[in-house]
C-alpha cells in the first residue's frame, strides 16, 4: 500500500505491506533506528514516538495507520534541541547504562514534562511506568526527570 506521512519534518511516501508495524518501518525502511523494539507487543516502551502529538508504541501501530500522520522519532526530537536538557540531565545523572530503553524513556518523559511544569517523583514514576530499564534502577533517570523539570520551571535544581 502507497502511504504519505510526514517523518521529522520531512515528507515521506512509501509502498508497505499491510503487515509492517510503524516501528519497523521507521527503522527498516528509513533507518532510523533509534527507535528501538524490544517485546514487540506493547509492553517495554522502547519503540515509543510521536504521531500527531501523541506518545504511542509503534510496535502496536501498523505503518498504513500513520498515513497522513505527522511522526517524530527521537533522531527529530533529538536533532530540534527540544530535549538537549532533558538529555544532558540524563548524562549527568547517569539515567541510562545501555541506552537501550533512553530513547523511548526521553519521549516519554518530554511528554510528560509537556503536560506538567513541575510534576512530583510519583507522578513521574506513574508517567514512566510503561518503560521498562534492565539497568539503571530507575532511581537516576526519575532524578534527571525531576532535575530538568525543576530546571525549566525556574527552580534550583
Ligand atoms: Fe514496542 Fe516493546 S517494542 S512496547
Ligand atoms: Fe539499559 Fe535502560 S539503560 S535498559
């Protein structure tokens, strides 16, 4: 099937199977592959982007559903500076280990940071508890969460 969406500003048009869920299309076909699969059926977060606004796991998405659709990977949220803090908070604090689950995390936690100014460490663990970390704890990556909102809001960190 012929589809047209729009990928981190870019115009993008495409034959796909009906088959192809959106996150390997992201990753297959235009190899960008920071948008990561891990369970593939809509439990880890890894494959998490954006369409239209909205967080979704693109692993439960097919790829003809996001036809028309305006789509952001990490490699657009990344690249438009919307997350430098976020992602340098995350650095700092050590909040990722093997990077795996970093990207669909960032998505997550700039939503949330989009919907709130100043959530606290429970709503943040609530707003990140479909992504999954092997690594870290999660302790580091609710502190960077915390850190960077208190940080845009104006407040010490
Ligand atoms: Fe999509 Fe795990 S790969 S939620
Ligand atoms: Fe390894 Fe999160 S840093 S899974």
């Amino acid at each position: 099937m012929r589809i047209l969406l729009d990928v981190n500003g870019a115009r993008v048009e495409a034959d796909v199977l009906p088959r192809v869920n959106l996150a390997d299309f992201l990753r297959e076909h235009l190899e960008l592959t920071g948008t990561h699969v891990g369970c593939e059926h809509g439990v880890c977060g890894a494959c998490t982007v954006r369409v239209n606004g909205e967080i979704v796991r693109s692993c439960l998405m097919l790829a003809v559903q996001a036809h028309g659709a305006s789509v952001q990977t990490i490699e657009g949220l990344s690249d438009s500076g919307e997350i430098s803090d976020l992602q340098a908070a995350f650095r700092d604090r050590n909040a990722l280990q093997c990077g795996f689950c970093t990207p669909g995390m960032l998505m997550a936690a700039q939503d949330l940071l989009q919907q709130q100014e100043l959530p606290d460490r429970q709503r943040i663990r609530q707003h990140l508890s479909g992504n999954y970390c092997r690594c870290t704890g999660y302790q580091a990556i609710i502190d960077a969460v915390e850190s960077t909102a208190r940080a845009r809001a104006g407040h010490a960190p």
